[in-house]
C-alpha cells in the first residue's frame, strides 16, 4: 500500500510535530510514504522532511479564508491566481505517485482540493474542535461524502464532529503518538534548591498565562522557593503584555523566559511541576502527554482533549477554567508535596507509555489505512 500525506506546513508546529511522527513511524515501518506541502512556507518543515529520508513535493498549495482584512483578503487572491497551477500539480502528482491512501491534515486544503477528492481513497486526519455553526455544519457534511472518513485525534474532536451531523461510521478516534523523548534518566528532583513550576507553547491569551500568573502570585510568600518558567515565543503583543503583567505582581525575580525551546529535554528535564491553563477547548494537549514522559505531574484546565491524558487527582489535577482559587488551591498542593508530586509522575509516565506512545499510534494507522482498502 502506497500512502500520500497532504499537509501545507507554512512552519512547525503541534499538527505538523505530530505529522512527522507519523511518517517518520511509517518510513520506520517500511510502508511507502510520500508528502505534499506548499511553496508557501519557512522551510522548516520541509528540512525535517528531509533530514528523516521522506520524499515530498511542493506545490501552490496555500488556503482561503472568508476573514475580511488585508491579509486574509490577499492571501485568498493569490491562492486563487494560483489555483489552476495547484489543480495540474495536484493531478500531475496523483498521476506519477498513485497512492492507495491519501491523509489530508487541513480542511482548509481540502477545499481547493475538492475535486480531486475520492471517497474510497482520501482520509481528513482532523486535529481541530470545530464550532457547531450551521457554515461549518454545511461543509462538512458536503466534505464527508467526498471522503473515507476522519481521523480524529482525541474523542473531544471526535465529539464535534458529529455535532454536526457526521455518522458515527465515518469517525475513527486516534490518539496522538510520540516517541519517547528521554535520552536518559532523570535528575534527582527531591531535595533540589528550587521548585520550578513550567508552562510551554505559544505564548498566546487563550494559553492562559495570565491565569497562573495570577495564581501564582498568591503563592509566592508562602513558596518562596517556586519559580515560574515560561517556555515558548513571547515577541508577540500578547507575549509584551505578560512581561507586564509579571512586573506588575512582582515577580520579575520568580518568573524566567526562556524562548522557544526545540529540545524537550531541556524544557522538562528539570522541571517539576507542568501547567496548561488553556482557556479554549485543546483538540488534544501535546505538552501533558510530554511532560508526562518525564513523570511530571500535569495541573490543567478541564476542556477539550485535556481530561483524556490528565487523570485528575491520579497523574495530575483538572481544575475549571479561569477559576484562580482553583487553580492556586491545586498549586499549592503540589508545591507542598514532594511525594504527591512523585506520585503523580509515576502514574503519568505508566499512562503515556501506554496510550500515547509512537509504536502505538503508527501501527492503529496502519491497521486502519489496510483495513480500509480490504
């Protein structure tokens, strides 16, 4: 079975993390695998592509958008000039590669790929909670009679999909898979001098900063040996508007950045304790399955894909979104308890290993893509 991966990729980030997972695990597993991304990009992606061995070919493949502003605007009319160069590529790709199976990770694509699609042949490997609005209501349920079926990436995504109307026979849930990313055993974290409590990703508003900020703050005099280490790109407005609010509760001295961090080593080594105080539905929640490789105990809002890898008072805590006493109760918890925390990371470590490892992941893919050819 030849096998086709259709992702745009302008940069690398979680979808296109977890992408390279998976045909990585395929090449791995020596099942034919072939890219298709966009000339439109920062040439990350495609140099990972090429550092792991996998072929790809770039095309004017690009999105539209019905967001009415400058760069929405200019963004649809040059995909748009470009649409019949996208359309022979697209075909003349189709035509040399042949694959049995193609993987599309990006409805926006799919739209300008719409004819092309088959419905015994293409998959939307769905990594999004979608509105239940009545336009996305109408496209995908057009969308679902041009395809095999979704592949969602967590049962909350699954969830919103039939909100609007999808069968339950064109749904199939995947849970995200990583290779185990320790290279080596842990520091002795018992005893260490301080406390360090870590956030990572985007450094966005609906990330949350400004809720653990806030909580934390109310925990400063009591831990004092508790810093606040914030992994991810804060040149953004938001990222300037955080910087302040961290001077404004006096915790310039208790608060580090530390950029984007590529290695996760270097993120999670060290650290003991892991918050993701998103305040929107997290398809599915990347940074507690990795933390949870490196038995770290997992503090985080309970929505979307987060309560299926967070088991609350057992590999870590949910709390409510933006209820701060909540979440400063839950902190403090853990930063008062060596053992809790231990605890917790064990279990969260036995959890990930088995429903979130790679081997895992990459095999259900193989099974369903054979399954769906038979």
């Amino acid at each position: 079975m030849k096998l086709a991966i259709v992702s745009r990729a302008e940069n690398v980030s979680g979808k296109e993390i977890m992408t390279l997972e998976l045909g990585e695990g395929l090449h791995a597993s020596q099942l034919p695998v072939e890219f298709v991304t966009s000339f439109w990009n920062d040439g990350a992606f495609q140099q990972r592509l090429s550092s792991l061995g996998l072929p790809f070919k770039e095309i004017h493949l690009g999105a539209i958008s019905a967001t009415v502003n400058c760069d929405c605007v200019r963004m649809t009319l040059v995909q748009m000039l470009h649409l019949p160069a996208l359309w022979s590529e697209y075909r003349r790709f189709l035509r040399e590669s042949s694959p049995e199976r193609i993987i599309h990770t990006s409805w926006h694509h799919m739209l300008l790929l719409w004819p092309f699609l088959k419905p015994q042949r293409d998959w939307f490997w769905i990594h999004e909670i979608l509105p239940n609005k009545p336009q996305y209501r109408f496209v995908f349920q057009k969308l679902a009679r041009s395809l095999v079926g979704f592949i969602a990436i967590s049962q909350a995504v699954a969830d919103s999909l039939k909100a609007l109307g999808i069968e339950d026979s064109k749904i199939r849930v995947i849970y995200n898979g990583l290779r185990d990313p320790r290279s080596s055993e842990l520091p002795e974290r018992v005893g260490a001098a301080r406390l360090k409590i870590g956030v990572v990703g985007q450094v966005e508003s609906w990330k949350g900063h400004h809720d653990l900020l806030h909580a934390f703050a109310r925990l400063s005099a009591k831990h004092p040996a508790a810093e606040v280490h914030i992994f991810g790109n804060a040149s953004t407005t938001y990222g300037q508007e955080v910087k302040q609010h961290v001077m404004s509760l006096g915790l310039s001295e208790r608060v580090f950045w530390h950029g984007f961090v590529e290695d996760r080593s270097t993120i999670y080594q060290d650290m003991n304790i892991c918050v993701v105080p998103s305040n929107f539905d997290e398809p599915f929640g990347l940074v507690a399955v990795e933390a949870g490789f490196f038995e770290l105990p997992v503090l985080a809002n309970r929505c979307g894909g987060l309560p299926e890898i967070v088991e609350d008072q057992k590999t870590g805590f949910l709390v409510e979104p933006r209820d701060l006493t909540q979440l400063a109760d839950r902190l403090d918890e853990l930063l008062s308890s060596a053992p809790l925390r231990h605890s917790m990371g064990q279990a969260g470590r036995a959890k990930v290993e088995r429903l979130f490892g790679r081997e895992r992941f990459v095999m259900e893919f193989v099974h369903l893509m054979n399954q769906s050819v038979g």
